[in-house]
C-alpha cells in the first residue's frame, strides 16, 4: 500500500454554536475512528494558528502565511491505500465538505 497525505484546506464554522461545533467535531472523529479501524490511518492532526514562512536565498522569516480563509490549510491525515483512487474515495466521508472545505489529497514519496 501507498501512503497519501489528506490536506485540509478552509470549512467555516464561524457562525456554528458550540454545540454545533462539538457534533461537527465528532463527526471527524467518527470518520477518522472508521479509517483508523480498518487499518488506513498513519497519523494526523489539527494545526495551530501560529506559524512563520521561510523564503529566498536570504532566508527571510515572516509572519504568515496569510492566505484567504478558504485556502488555510486546518490539518492533515496520511492515510494508506492502493492508489490515489482509492484515496479519493476514502475522502469522500470528510466532515470538511459540510463547511465548504476541501481536501487535497497528495502521494507520499519516502526517500
């Protein structure tokens, strides 16, 4: 098996109520819990809003990075599977299509 890395880019759930927000998290750990049960997760997590970009020969530090809310990338998962078909299809559960979000799925290549 190929491993794949799921990007998640966007969902807004700026105007949810927390419990809206508690049921839509739960929702991702169902659908993670699933994957992860039939042996398809590596690993993943959420990711901060804290973050520096490093750029050009000179190396220069920023704040950043400063996309437009739909293109954040809000955490990632690797997950194993035969192909990236077969990734594509796994995707297809993701609670991040609920809140108009995308999942940007990548093959993984060890060196």
């Amino acid at each position: 098996m190929k491993e794949y890395l799921y990007l998640f880019r966007g969902g807004d759930m700026s105007s949810f109520t927390e419990e809206e927000r508690a049921q839509h998290m739960k929702k991702w750990e169902n659908w993670i819990g699933t994957l992860a049960k039939e042996g398809k997760v590596v690993g993943g997590e959420p990711l901060g809003n804290e973050s520096r970009c490093i750029s050009g020969k000179k190396k220069v530090v920023t704040d950043g990075p400063f996309a437009e809310s739909k293109e954040l990338v809000g955490g990632y998962l690797i997950v194993k599977a035969e192909n990236i078909n077969e990734a594509a299809k796994m995707a297809d559960g993701c609670p991040i299509y609920e809140t108009g979000g995308v999942t940007e799925i990548r093959d993984i290549h060890h060196m």
